[in-house]
C-alpha cells in the first residue's frame, strides 16, 4: 500500500507565500489549475487557502481580493498527513475532518500538498493492479494441464 510520501515523491511542490493578497493567490491557483494552496511563512507551513476560503471569507462578506492579506482569510486549523502515513490513511483524515485537500508534512516542513482527486487516482490504480493480479491467477492453467488438454482434443 503506497504511503503519502510516496505519491509526493518527486513532485514540485507549488505554494504561496504569506504575505500575499487573496487576488494574488486566486491568480496563482488559476495558472496552475488548483483549487486550494499551501501558504508557507519563512519556509514553514502557516495555513491553506482554498476556493472555499475564497467563497466564504472574501467573496460572500464583499472583501476586496486585492486588498485582503491571504493570512487573513486563510485556514488556520489544519488536517495534515506524515510522509509514512497510507493513502487510506490519509483519505480518513480528509473525510474526518471534511476537507478535500491534505498538507503532507515532516515536523513543520512541508513536502507535498493532496487532493482527494490524487488519492482517488492512487485507489483505482491499486484496485487496478488488484484486479490484474486476479484475473492472471482465475485463467492460469499450469503448462502440464494444458498439455494434457491439448493431446486429449487431438
């Protein structure tokens, strides 16, 4: 089962900085296609910053996104995962807490960042393998078996 450190392994690691505005962010997320970002303080995780947080915080209330500091309406309280947690892991997390995306940390250094979209990919892909493994061992016919068979129907 692949751990969390795993599926980051490799990846850049994409962020923005806390002293950023909201408009700066949603700029950022839109660029890169991404529907929330890990907001670093002096290389330290401080927050997240979701298209929810945009909603609620900033759109909803009238705030102005170029005048609004990210730190201000960003989340605060956060779920995180450790490189060695599993996939599954991880997902209970996500759906304990109700959150779609997962900051994965070693102590206060961010590695990587999830989304539920990324842990659904990994599910499908191990199920996939599952799957293979298991139609291999159901239509295996041992080469003496089929031996036999091919001389009987001769």
């Amino acid at each position: 089962m692949k751990t969390v450190g795993e599926i980051v392994r490799g990846r850049g690691l994409l962020y923005v900085d806390s002293q950023a505005t909201v408009f700066e962010a949603t700029a950022f997320m839109d660029r890169h296609r991404i529907g929330a970002v890990p907001i670093l303080e002096e290389g330290r995780l401080v927050g997240v910053f979701s298209e929810r947080d945009l909603m609620t915080r900033v759109v909803v209330p009238g705030g102005d996104p170029r005048a609004t500091p990210i730190q201000d309406v960003m989340t605060r309280d956060l779920v995180v995962a450790e490189p060695a947690d599993t996939y599954e892991k991880a997902g209970a997390k996500m759906v304990a807490r109700g959150c779609r995306h997962l900051p994965i940390v070693d102590g206060e250094r961010l590695l990587g960042f999830l989304s539920l979209r990324d842990l659904l990919q990994v599910e499908i892909e191990e199920q996939a393998e599952s799957l293979a493994m298991m139609t291999h061992y159901v239509q295996y016919i041992p080469p003496d078996v089929e031996q036999r068979f091919r001389d009987a129907t001769s």
